[in-house]
C-alpha cells in the first residue's frame, strides 16, 4: 500500500512528562497535554489519494501503542495518524476503514498517587481492532468532544447507506483499468486444456463461441446465465462425455448445485483435481435410486433432493483415460468426520465408496470458520499482549527491550508460549497444509484423480484446492500465475468474500440503490480486553464495521494466505514473488480500496459493473512493479524457474508451520519482522551484478565494435596494398614502354631530354639524311608512344611520311614554331634542321635566334 512499513521514532514521549513514582502511561494528568495546532490545512495533505477528502480531524491525540502525539485523520478511506512534530504518518496509527475490523469508546479513571479518584481526569480511549494483527488505542484529552466527532465519522464513512458513498467507486478506475475476468477465466481455461493458440474476448463470451475441448475435457456454457447456481462462475470445464442436461441433472444431488467440475487437469497424465458441494445424500440415503424429487425446506434454505444415478456417472467420468482404462478415484472430505456426519440429519452428509467406482474416502479433519474466526482473535490478543507495541502501552513482556520479562519469571515465558499453542492458528495451519500436500501427491504421484468438497464448497475446498494447484503447476507461484489462481478459486467459484472478510455486500439486488445492510449482529467477536494495571475501567459494546452479520465472518483467505507464505518458506527458490507482494495484496484486498473482492460471486459482481466502476487491485501491483522490474521488492531474488519446473511435494516432516513474521509481527514486534532484510541485501546485490552485467554488455559491444572497426581498417590496408602493387607494375611497364621510345628516337639520330621541370628537349643529329634513314626505319616500328614521369605525361608522335624526302620538313613543320601561317619556313634556307643546336627544340629561345647569323642570300629574291 501507500504507507510507509517502518515505525516512525516517537516525537513526544507521554512517559517522559509522567510521575517517575509510578512510571506508567496511566498516571499522565492529560489535562497538562497541551494539543498542537488546532487546525491542518488541507493543502499540506499532499498524502491524500485521489477523491480523498477529510471528514473529521482529531488534535491533541495520542497513540497509545507507541506514546506517540499528533493529529488524528478521518477520511472517506482511512483513519490517519500524523507525527506531532514532523507531521510524517506514522503506519500504525494509519489504517483503512475497510480494514477496521470494530472499534469502541472506552474510558479509564487513574487511581493517582493521593487516592484522590473522583478528582483524577477520566481517560478517554478509542479502541480500533483491525482485521490486520493489529489492536491500535487512541487517547483524547477531556472535555474536548474530540473523540466523539471522531467516533461518529467513523460511524458515518465505515457503514455507507449507498453503495457508491465507498471510496472504490467514488474514485472510480483511475490509472488501474479493470478488464474482464471472465476473459482471463476463459483464457485460464483455455491454458488448462492445452488451448493456449485461443485467446477470449468479450465477443466470444457474447457469442458463446468458448466451449472448446480437449480429449478429455471440455468447456461448457450451461451456467452462462448463473440459472444453475448463481455463486458458480458462467463457464465450467466438466468431462467430455458429459452432456449439459446431465449436468443440470447432477447438480441437484449436490448443496446449492455446486456440482463436480475441474479445478486444474495434469497435461500429461490427464489426472483432474474437482472440487464441488457435499452431497445431499442425509434422509435419501434409502432413496437414491428413486427418480422423483422431493423439496424440503430447512432454515429458510430450499435443497432439492434426486436421483445420484448423474452425480456418481460424473464423478466416474472424472476418472477417465485416453485408453479406456480408469484411474483411482480419491474424495477428499475436508471437515471432521463427526461434522459430516452431523451434517446428514440436515440433509448432507458424505459419500460412499460403495457407490463411486474404485472411489477412496478421506476426512481432513480441517475445523469451520466459527473455529478460524475464534483461533485468530486468540492470535492476535496474543501479539498484543506480548509484542513490543502493546494497546495497553505498559504490560507487553518485551515492551522494554527484554529487560524484564514478565517479572523475571520464567514460568511467564512458558505461558507466553502456551498461549500461541492455545490459539490453535498454527495447528489449523498445519491441517491445510497437510490435506493439500496429499492431494498433490496423489495427482502427481499416483496419477489418480481427486474430489475435495466441505459443506459448501467455498471455504476449505477453496484453500484446499488453490493451494494443491499452487504445490502441482509452476504457472501459479509466477505473478500472472498467482492472478489466475485467486480469480479461478476464490473468486469466480463463489467465495464469500463479504461474509467472510467484511467487503461490501448487497442485501437485496432488487433495490437499484444498492443500500448496504445495515443489520448489526447480536453475535458479535469478543474485543481485545485492555490489560489494566489499576483504575476503573468502562467501555461501550463495540461497533462492528461488517455491513452484515458478523457471526459469518472469518479469516478464511487470510489463512491460505498463510499457508501459501508457509510453502514460500520451505522452497524460497521456486516463487516469482516475494513475501512483501503477499502482504501488500493482503493489505489491499482488506482495504476495499479496489473491487475485486466486493460480494460474494462473480454474479453480484457482474450486476454491479464492478469490474467498470472501480480500479483493479492486479493493474495497482503490477504499475508498482512497472517502475523498478526485477528489483523491486515484491520481485523474489531468489526465484529459479528452470530448477522448480515441476510439482512441489513437501514431505509431511516439513510441514511444521511457523509464525509468519511479515504479517503477524509487523504490528506488535516490528523489528522482529524484518525477516525480508536478507533478500533486500541479495537484491541489492543482484541489482549491482545486473548493473555490473549491462556493464560488460556495453564493453563488450564497444570490443566488437572497435574489432569490426579494426578489420575494416586492414581489409582497406589490403586494398590500398594491392591498388600500389597494380600502380607499381603499371609503372614499371611505362619506364619500360618510354626506354623503348627513347631508344627508337635515339636510333633515328635524335637525343630526347626531359628536365626535372617537365620540359622535353629533342635533338636531330648532324646527318639529316641519316637521321631520315633511320627515322624512316624506326618509324616503321613506333607509330607513337608516351613518356611518364612523376608530374605529367607528355606524348610524343612520329608518323612516317609517303614521301621519305620530305621528312626532315616534317620535323621542322613539328618541331620549329616560327612557321609561317602558310606553313611555309621563315628561314627556308637556314639549314636549322641540321643543326645541332640547343636552340631549337619543343621550346625556342628567341634572344639566340635574334644571335642567328643568316645568310645575306636568305633575304635576296629568287
């Protein structure tokens, strides 16, 4: 929930201003108490929830558990206590309305030390018993009306007239939208005969499309209108060869028609584990064979009585193989034997292993929820009178820190001990555990079937068979898992959850207002009695906050609860969830904060719109779960789902069950109840590895990176080695190529010079005449060619001429760039091309020209 766990430091003791001489809560002089600020302002509540509002405020008040003074709160949703001094909420003066179980307005009269009573202030006291473990008093100072405003607040918020005055539905879905569960029944079903390709929707339910089936089971919509039985759920998985008029003919045999249906199937061996009614067996038992009905009504209940002959070929049908051959039966009667059989004079009763084939009868023993509701006020007078936050303050035997210890008598330890034992919580404990481990064992073990039922079928059949699905199937000790389960067999198989743990109920469908009854029980569970050291003590009869008769109330879901954290216990490897997310789900089911659990069926619940109009409690968990994932700490650190993959089966040795210190000791010993710190430091550490472990992802993704990197790096290498290979050859190719010109040019009488600048210079021998010659020759072999160095490439072209006269004018023509635009020579006459003069070549040099010495006929006239 949204409170914190821890319990705050008590900001102002009531000790510490007490007379030393008798160094008790009791004798403070409350009128010396002076109250803080008389007024909160609202704008500083920023722990409300929303659509909570303030109904009345009480100053001045102390917490007597914890000597603590503050401020007391009532809302539309809760009574909240705040710290005098850092105005924190302290936990344990904070509690849900829902979660009240009664409360009552006491007063105390001191005998101080003059013995002057009638001049000593009377105390005022608030009572609250919470269905929690908790006892928590509350002090008021005289004369103040204080109590009395509070005391009527929590009258008008704890017994709404009107069913939408509730806190759920004023604040509606919120955040936590609430989808069907009929969808996830369905598709719960669906997983269980081997369907998981099929997904429900409400067009499906609409249509009555569901009705899939296996080899051996199928999924029936007979009791889609709930004509059948109204506190069963609209879809039923009942064997195959069974038809829906037999099976509307079998429910008769059975209490309320709960008849036998299957509660979880094994895959493999096809094994089931059914859960139904007692038989109404009683005055028919020499009539069974008789086809007519008869009506009898007892206690304002109609039973209708028939012909078995359906109910026992149901029970036979569960036994059925794939092969033909049948598999040994197991009814497990879950009450005592004198109680089932006490049971038949008003018309029940138990079967017969005579009439059932190959059928075994088997009595748990397990007591009824008048027992429960009787053992758990037992227990929790016990925390209270020997836990460290007493309501009384004073007489806990560890209220000090251990320092004494009931007078310093041993003899008050053993009674401390004794009490526990007397309360028989831990012994009822031990009787569930025991029949669902041998259910278990016979499924997984000896592959046979099983029927468990009580009277109803809706309080011990429910533990016993959750609990068996929860030992046999690893689905349900995951999240998802546990949601189905509770949804399956507690809540759409008709658990009363408003008789049994005080959620709201509706008295009569009939009226649209949906008043809540408010009939008080005459009956009602005895109080905590406040141990008292002195003084006179007076108390008004409590008010219960059941809107209904408290003598059905009883601790039934929270003992499974119980018996679940047990099993947690002996394989902590195997949950997916922690004992934290046990209690916080707990803790929010008794607050009523969300709709799940309003009513008594899945119908009523239906009628309501409740899954509409109010939030969802498994939407609430799982966005808490949402923000830290596996770190979180309803998250088991512990959880091993590749070692605990199949059925748990606890020998009988390790069923000694133990006092579950989150829930019952988180009240009256809060630091004895941290029993989770041991997984708070795996956490922690798991949470470094995981840490630790995305570390080393990330360096490992940068090392394949920087390799990938790396060979991209020497793939290029190469390439850049082969491309300088290739240019390498390419140019050893061309000097080769240009030393062959070069040579062919030099054969012909011309030298070719290529400076470091680029320039070529070329030169004609002196003997023209041979130079044609060789020219000639050599022109024959080199048409052209190219010459290569560093910075340019410059060609060279010598193409032999038709006429080998003329090729010393060709040169010239090529060579000289003093021709004319006629293409005549300048100097015809110069002889320039004989020369072997380093003027003349690819660049002339115009000053050595100007030098030139000509010939005077050069200019004379032909």
């Amino acid at each position: 929930m949204d409170l914190p766990r821890h319990r705050a430091t008590p900001t102002t003791s009531l000790r510490d201003t007490s007379d030393s001489s008798t160094g008790s809560w009791d004798a403070i002089e409350w009128t010396k108490i002076e109250p803080i600020a008389r007024f909160v302002s609202h704008a500083n509540l920023d722990f409300l929830l929303d659509d909570e509002r303030v109904v009345a405020e009480g100053h001045g008040v102390v917490l007597v558990n914890t000597d603590d003074a503050g401020v007391l709160i009532v809302t539309n949703f809760r009574v909240i206590f705040l710290s005098e001094g850092t105005r924190k909420i302290i936990a344990l003066g904070t509690i849900p309305l829902a979660t009240i179980e009664k409360f009552n307005k006491t007063a105390v009269k001191v005998q101080s030390n003059t013995r002057q009573l009638d001049k000593t202030p009377t105390q005022r006291l608030l009572q609250v018993i919470g269905k929690d473990m908790r006892i928590i008093v509350f002090g008021f100072r005289p004369r103040t009306k204080q109590r009395r405003a509070i005391y009527d607040a929590l009258l008008k918020c704890t017994k709404p007239t009107i069913l939408w005055d509730l806190y759920a539905f004023m604040a509606g879905p919120s955040s936590f939208q609430n989808t069907s569960s009929l969808v996830r029944l369905l598709d719960e079903y669906f997983r269980l005969i081997g369907k998981v390709s099929h997904h429900a929707s409400m067009d499906m339910i609409e249509s009555g499309s569901f009705t899939l089936s296996n080899d051996l089971w199928r999924i029936s919509g007979v009791n889609s209108s709930y004509t059948m039985c109204q506190n069963y759920p609209f879809a039923l998985v009942v064997p195959k060869s069974i038809s829906d008029d037999e099976v509307l003919q079998a429910c008769k045999f059975r209490a309320r028609c709960r008849l036998p249906v299957i509660s979880w199937c094994h895959p493999v061996t096809g094994a089931a584990l059914a859960r139904s009614s007692q038989p109404l067996v009683g005055l028919m038992r020499n009539m069974r064979r008789m086809r007519n009905e008869i009506s009898v009504t007892n206690n304002n209940k109609l039973y209708v009585f028939s012909c078995s002959n359906m109910d026992e070929k149901l029970v036979a049908a569960l036994c059925s193989n794939l092969d033909g051959s049948r598999r040994k039966l197991y009814i497990a009667d879950a009450r005592p034997r004198k109680n089932a059989l006490a049971n038949g004079a008003m018309g029940g009763g138990s079967e017969s292993s005579s009439n059932y084939f190959q059928s075994e009868i088997i009595f748990f023993g397990i007591d009824n929820i008048h027992a429960m509701r009787e053992s758990f006020v037992r227990l929790r007078e016990y925390m209270d009178t020997h836990g460290r936050t007493s309501s009384d303050g004073m007489s806990s035997f560890l209220r000090h820190g251990g320092s004494i210890w009931g007078g310093g008598n041993l003899s008050s330890m053993s009674a401390s001990v004794s009490t526990l034992g007397d309360s028989g919580w831990l012994l009822h404990i031990q009787n569930v555990l025991a029949g669902a481990a041998w259910i278990a064992a016979r499924i997984a073990m000896e592959k046979a079937s099983v029927l468990v039922h009580c009277s109803d079928g809706w309080d011990r059949t429910s533990q016993l068979v959750s609990l068996a699905n929860l030992l046999l199937d690893p689905y349900y000790r995951t999240f998802r898992g546990f949601q189905a389960l509770v949804e399956k067999d507690w809540l759409a198989f008709g658990h009363p959850f408003s008789d049994r743990v005080g959620t709201p109920s509706i008295s009569e469908f009939g009226n649209m207002s949906f008043e809540l009854s408010r009939q008080q029980s005459s009956t009602s569970i005895p109080s905590s009695p406040m141990h008292q050291s002195s003084g006179t003590f007076a108390s008004q009869p409590p008010v219960s906050s059941h809107a209904h008769n408290s003598n059905n109330y009883s601790p039934i879901f929270l003992q499974w609860a119980d018996c679940v954290s047990q099993v947690m216990r002996m394989y902590p490897f195997a949950f997916e969830f922690s004992a934290a997310f046990l209690v916080d789900f707990l803790d929010c089911m008794f607050s009523s904060r969300f709709g799940n659990f309003f009513f008594n069926s899945e119908k009523e619940r239906l009628q309501v719109n409740v899954f509409e109009s109010c939030g969802c409690v498994w939407a609430y968990l799982a966005d808490m779960r949402r923000s830290e994932g596996n770190s979180h700490v309803h998250c088991n650190p512990f959880y091993d789902s590749l070692k605990y993959n199949g059925p748990l089966l606890p020998p009988a040795a390790a069923l000694a069950p133990t006092l579950w210190p989150q829930f019952h000791l988180r009240w009256a010993c809060p630091e004895e109840a941290q029993s989770g710190e041991i997984e708070a430091q795996c956490r922690k550490i798991k949470l470094k590895n995981s840490e630790m472990e995305k570390a080393k992802e990330v360096a490992d993704r940068k090392l394949r990176e920087n390799a990938n990197a790396i060979e991209s790096l020497n793939a290029e290498l190469r390439r850049e080695k082969l491309l300088n290979i290739s240019a390498m050859t390419k140019a050893k190719r061309i000097i080769k190529e240009n030393t062959d010109i070069k040579r062919a040019i030099q054969s012909i009488g011309c030298k070719i010079h290529i400076s470091n600048s680029g320039d070529c210079i070329l030169d004609i021998e002196n003997n023209p005449e041979k130079a044609v010659q060789k020219l000639h020759f050599s022109s024959r072999q080199v048409s052209s060619s190219t010459v290569n160095n560093d910075k340019k490439d410059i060609s060279l072209s010598v193409t032999e001429d038709d006429d080998g006269n003329n090729v010393i004018s060709r040169i010239c023509e090529t060579l000289c760039p003093f021709r004319s635009r006629d293409g005549g020579c300048m100097w015809p006459n110069g002889g320039c091309a004989q020369l072997g003069s380093q003027f003349v070549g690819l660049k002339a040099n115009f000053d050595a020209f100007d030098r030139l010495s000509i010939d005077d006929s050069y200019f004379k006239p032909k």
